[in-house]
C-alpha cells in the first residue's frame, strides 16, 4: 500500500493525539480504516483542498456533504464578511433567521413544512424532531433502520452506520447500542428494522404501530454507502403514518443536494417531519428540523416540548446558510451539471474496474456515489447487509492508490462521496486517470 509521506500532517497528528482522543474531532476523519495517516487541511478553494504539507488533493468529501457550491464560494464567503461586521452573536433574534427559515418552507412546502426551528448540528437536529414526535404522540418507542446513522443522540446510536461501522465503537456488534455508554434501557426505545425491506416494517408495525412515535430514516442512505430505496419500501413508509406515527426524513445529507427540494421532493416522499443539516448551514454550524404548523407549534415556547440552543440562529451560520440556498435557487441547471458529471464519473470508475479485472458495484444518485467493492451488477446493493459484505482491505489499497495520486476521496467503504459544483471536466479526466491506475494496481 502506497502511504505517501506528509511530514508537517504527520507531525500535527503526533501533536493532536496526546490532547485529543484519537487525534481527531469525529472519528472518520483519523483514517481508522483505510491507514495511514490524516491529512490535515491548511486551506480550501473550489474543488481543491491544500493540505498543511502544501499538497493539492482534489475533493471529493466537500466536508462531508456541505460543500455543494465548492469550497470558499464567493457568494457565501461575502455574505459571511458582512455578517461578522455586524457582530458574531446576539442571543436574541435577527433578520437573518426569518430569512433563512422563508427560504427553506419556500424550498420545501411541497414536502409538508411550514414552520422550522434552526439547531446546530444534524445530531441536534435528529434528536430534537423524536423529542417533538415523542410529545406530539404521546408514544415512546421509534423505528429505525440497520445501517442508517441520524448522529450521536443516545438513542440513535443503535445499529447505526456511518463510523460506526468501520471503528471501534461499531465492533460491539450486539442489536443493542453501537456504542458503549449508552444504557440499554434508552436503546431499548429505539426499535430496528431493515432498510428497503418493506414486508419487516409492516410486520413491526401491525404489531407495534400503536405504540410508535415516529420512523426515521434516511430518504437516500448515505451513511452505509450509498443505498437508493425502492418504491415499494417508500409507500410502506408512508403506511406507518395511519396508524398515527410520524414518518420523520432525515435529510441531513439529502437536503438541498440530491435537488433543490431535496430527496423528499425528488421522490415524492410526504412525511411529516424533515430534518436537515449540513448544506443548510454552507459549511458553518446548522442543523434545523421543519414539519407542518399543527406538528411544529408543539415546540417550545409555543407548545410543551423544550429545545434551546445558546448559539441558534447564529447570524454568521445563517448568513452562510442563506447565501448558499440562494445560489443554488439562482441557478437551475446546477444540479443537471452536478447529475451529468456524477454519472460520467461512475460510468468512468465501472470502465476503469471492469478493465483491470476488479469487481465493483457502483451505486449513483444525482451527485452522491459509492464504488462497493463486491462482485455484484450495479446498482444492485441496496440493503446494509449487502453493503457490509464489501471487500474493505481492497477498498483501502484503492483508496491509498487514489490518494497518492492527490484525490480525496472518503476514508471508508461505507461513505458517499460527494461532487461540488466546482467539480468540472479537467477534474473528471484528472479522476478517471487516476482511477485506472488505482484500479489496476490492486
Ligand atoms: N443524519 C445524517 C443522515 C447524517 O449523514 C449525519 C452526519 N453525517 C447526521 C445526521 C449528523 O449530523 P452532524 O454530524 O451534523 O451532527
């Protein structure tokens, strides 16, 4: 395997890991995995990171999802200027929280939202939309889906993909928490199901639906690789809701990216909750969770569900926010340029494998993609336990291949990866080349 040398990250990373556990913020980004060590990012332009040692990679992370217009977008980056003109926080209200939550009810009343309360991050977001399904029922238990990850709320860190299933944290390999420190009586409230499986949530919900406040789950799985549901699972989803629970997307990766109305409208999903976070924010702190007004007014201070937040409404976050739901309403084609170019790139990397001989399975949507390593047809892997069977030493010694030929590409099998509308056709031919040599280095 091919690790090339980054003195200065080296170094930074030797210096992170005796004052922070493991060296890095969230756990993905210690290249747990796939080896080696982390690249630490000095700065970001466009599609191209540099990282501390000088070195250009071209991107394929964008942050993990937020990134859609690239990195330091013009419009975004002003629009951050002049907020921190006016100071970086208030605790009180500002114009650019109306703003922003008009923008997303304009964006996404298709899908059922009227009314939105902006949090901090896609974990507060998650946990904050089953507190309100909680009260608004009455009920206790939730569903969700193996493989799916909704953040690091307690009772969500249950079955849950995404680092989980790559770390540490994730080899406990019991049903109950995929984590240690989260009792089993919390995890005893969150119930599992299989993703695209439509017959096992009906069953579970003939059984239990009355005793269920919400299902959530991911309207596109990202966070187990990419995994597109099927139709038919999509109208069981929509059954758990006559029986009185709520049917809660959480479109922290989805929204805003796989269209301007996110998953939700690109599918025709009605639920009745939406969460969302990551391009909301255009790369600063913001998660949200919207809904109709009769299902949002029972949040605090209008109704008897409480959720706070010190830095809500941050107008620096919301600022950014606004700036990039704008750009992206301002310009249509953008996310037919971002589709045309995803699907080049997996027709492209399906070439590159089939030529040096490695079985792949390549699962696209619109700008999110997952190259499995398995020998399966494309597009064909759509559970997590098809998923899980991916060959993941291959995928390290591809990954290391393609990094040392400076793409960055996500740190493990189970990611999406993300294309940026500064992604353009010099990048796709700089891919392509690189992934044939990777391919056939394996
Ligand atoms: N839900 C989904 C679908 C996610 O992909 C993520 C993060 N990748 C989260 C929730 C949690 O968001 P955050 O990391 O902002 O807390």
């Amino acid at each position: 395997m091919t690790v090339q040398a980054n003195p200065i990250s080296e170094q930074l990373f030797s210096r992170a890991k005796v004052v922070t556990p493991g060296g890095v913020n969230s756990p993905v980004r210690a290249f747990g995995s796939v080896g080696g060590h982390p690249h630490f990012i000095a700065q970001a332009n466009g599609a191209y990171l540099t990282n501390a040692d000088g070195k250009r990679l071209l991107d394929y992370i964008g942050s993990w999802g937020p990134m859609i217009l690239g990195h330091n977008h013009p419009r975004v980056h002003q629009a951050i200027a002049e907020a921190l003109q006016g100071g970086t926080s208030f605790g009180a209200p500002n114009e650019r929280e109306v703003l922003l939550a008009e923008k997303v009810v304009e964006l996404t009343r298709s899908s059922g939202v009227e009314r939105v309360r902006f949090v901090n991050s896609g974990t507060e977001a998650t946990m904050s939309a089953l507190r309100l399904a909680r009260g608004f029922t009455g009920r206790k238990y939730i569903v969700k889906f193996r493989g799916n990850y909704h953040g690091h709320a307690d009772g969500l860190l249950v079955e849950a993909g995404s680092g989980l299933m790559t770390t540490a944290a994730g080899q406990l390999g019991s049903a109950a928490p995929s984590s240690a420190g989260v009792p089993e009586e919390y995890a005893a409230l969150t119930l599992v199901s299989e993703y695209n499986d439509p017959a096992a949530l009906d069953t579970l919900m003939q059984g239990r639906g009355h005793e269920i406040a919400a299902v959530i789950f991911e309207p596109v799985v990202g966070n187990a690789g990419v995994l597109v549901p099927s139709a038919d699972f999509l109208a069981a989803l929509h059954r758990v809701k006559d029986q009185g629970t709520l049917l809660v997307a959480d479109e922290v990766m989805t929204g805003f990216r796989l269209s301007l109305q996110g998953a939700c409208g690109r599918l025709g999903i009605q639920p009745d909750l939406i969460c969302w976070g990551k391009i909301i924010g255009g790369g600063l702190p913001v998660g949200a969770y919207g809904g109709r007004a009769e299902v949002m007014d029972f949040v605090s201070p209008s109704g008897p569900v409480y959720q706070a937040g010190t830095l809500s409404g941050n107008p620096l976050a919301m600022a950014a926010g606004l700036a990039t739901l704008s750009e992206l309403q301002d310009q249509p084609e953008l996310y037919g340029r971002l589709e045309t170019y995803t699907t080049a790139l997996a027709d492209g990397l399906k070439d590159a494998a089939q030529a040096a001989g490695v079985p792949v399975s390549v699962n696209q949507i619109g700008s999110m993609l997952t190259v499995f390593f398995q020998d399966a047809p494309h597009g064909s892997v759509t559970t997590y336990q098809q998923a899980a069977h991916s060959d993941t030493q291959a995928f390290a010694r591809w990954f290391q291949a393609m990094l040392a030929q400076g793409i960055y590409w996500a740190p493990s099998q189970f990611e999406s990866i993300f294309v940026s509308a500064a992604h353009g056709d010099a990048e796709l031919q700089t891919t392509l080349q690189a992934a044939r040599q990777a391919f056939s280095e394996l």
